[in-house]
C-alpha cells in the first residue's frame, strides 16, 4: 500500500512539475500541491498502521506489561506537550 | 497544458485514490487484530491498541501544527482535538495499568493457594477486584473511538 502511494506521491509531483513548466496557473498548480500533501500524510499514515497490525498479529496472546503501559504514556504526554506549545500563549 | 488535459489528469488521481482506499489499513483493522478474544490477554492488548493508534494520529497531528503552511484555525482545532484525546487515552492506559497490576496479583495470589498460602477468599476478593478493573476498560474503550474518530476527521480535511 505505501508502495502504491509513494509512487502515487511521485506522479503527482512530477505532474505539477510539467503543468507548472507548461504554464498553468499558480491557482490550478495549488491542486497538485494538494493532492501531493493529502497522498503524503496518507502514505505515511498508512505504513505506520500496518506496521501495527503485523505488530499486533506476531504478539497475539502475549501478555501487555507495566513497563510498555508507562513508556507508551510517557511518549503521548511528552508529544501532547510539544504540539499545545506551539499554540498562542495566553 | 490545456484545461481538459488538466481535468483528465484530476480523473486519473481521483481513480487512483478511489483504487487505493481499496486496499488501506484502517485503525479499525489494526483494532480488529489486537482486540480478537480467542487469544489471551485480549483486553489489555485491545487497550494498548487503542493508545498505540492514537498515537499514529497524534504524530501526524504534531506535524500538522508544525507546518508552516497550514491555516491558524485549522491549527487550533487540531490542538483542542488532540488535547481532549490525549486526556481520554491517558485515562486509558491509568486504567488498563491498574487492571494488569490487578491480574499479576491475582496470578501471585493463586500460586500462594496452590501452595496453601493464600485462601479461596482472598482469591476471590482478587477475581472480584479484576472483574470491576475489566468493566472499567470496557467503558474507557468505548469512550475513546469518537475522540480518535474526531482526529482523523480534521488531519485529513
């Protein structure tokens, strides 16, 4: 799948490449941009879910332990730090 | 490049995708393999699941935000979005901790009265413990899909 969307990822950056050396306009090239984006968060996204279901799959009827509950909450609390820091600060 | 050339392109991405959302990994899948009760350990793992996904969304949120290019307000809700989720699956992972601390002693307190250590009572005052902190998990897993379901919705628009 994220084969499939890196080259999907690729033609449509290349597609606004040629359409933007063949004179489209700055507003129609702001699709390709787009497309490329959307196909890019999905690419990424993608490959890391199904990363987590063979994950998931191999360690089928193995216990969860402390240790991996508190790493795992520690990461989400660091990353959750991280992105409301970068709002506007009252 | 002419217009319909411009359009036919845009008729070929559009194919792509729909071919493509053909054969994607959706959380729901992900969920569908860790949270299987025909294996052992099912609960926590489904639960742990549950944060390990989120945890797919909110990296993705944590670029949103960092991008230069993204609109203020989109930025906004995506912050107040993963905020609100970020708190639920913290509760998550607090009561699926609480729930295999539970079971370890349950398992420790059965080796004891195998070995006449511990008694049926104690035992079952642990089994009872376990089946409240299961009960729990469960409400906390329901309570969690719309927050993640809400993510999702703003990172891909």
């Amino acid at each position: 799948m994220s084969d499939y969307l890196f080259w999907f990822t690729l033609v449509t950056r290349l597609a606004g490449v040629i359409a933007a050396k063949n004179g489209v306009a700055p507003k129609e090239l702001e699709y390709f941009k787009l497309l490329t984006d959307v196909s890019r968060i999905t690419m990424f996204t993608q490959a890391d879910l199904k990363a987590l279901e063979a994950k998931y799959e191999a360690e089928r009827g193995t216990p969860v332990t402390v240790e991996e509950l508190d790493a795992l909450s520690a990461d989400i609390r660091a990353r959750n730090e991280r992105i409301q820091a970068t709002g506007e600060k009252p | 490049m002419t217009v319909r050339q411009l359009q036919f392109i845009f008729l070929l991405a559009a194919i792509a995708l729909y071919a493509l959302a053909g054969c994607v990994t959706t959380p729901q899948q992900v969920l569908k393999v860790a949270c299987d009760r025909n294996y052992e350990y099912a609960t926590e793992r489904c639960a742990k699941a549950i944060a390990d996904t989120y945890r797919v969304y909110q990296k993705r949120a944590e670029e949103f935000v960092l991008d230069p290019t993204r609109p203020e307000k989109l930025k906004r809700d995506v912050r107040s979005a993963e905020e609100t989720a970020t708190n639920v699956i913290l509760d998550l992972l607090d009561a699926t901790k609480a729930y295999v601390l539970i079971k370890q002693d349950l398992d420790a307190l059965e080796k004891l009265m195998a070995a006449g250590d511990a008694t049926p009572k104690e035992v079952g005052e642990k089994s009872k413990e376990l089946q409240v902190a299961s009960n729990d998990l469960d409400l906390w897993i329901e309570n969690t899909e719309p927050h993640i379901q809400l993510l999702i919705k703003l990172l891909g628009s």
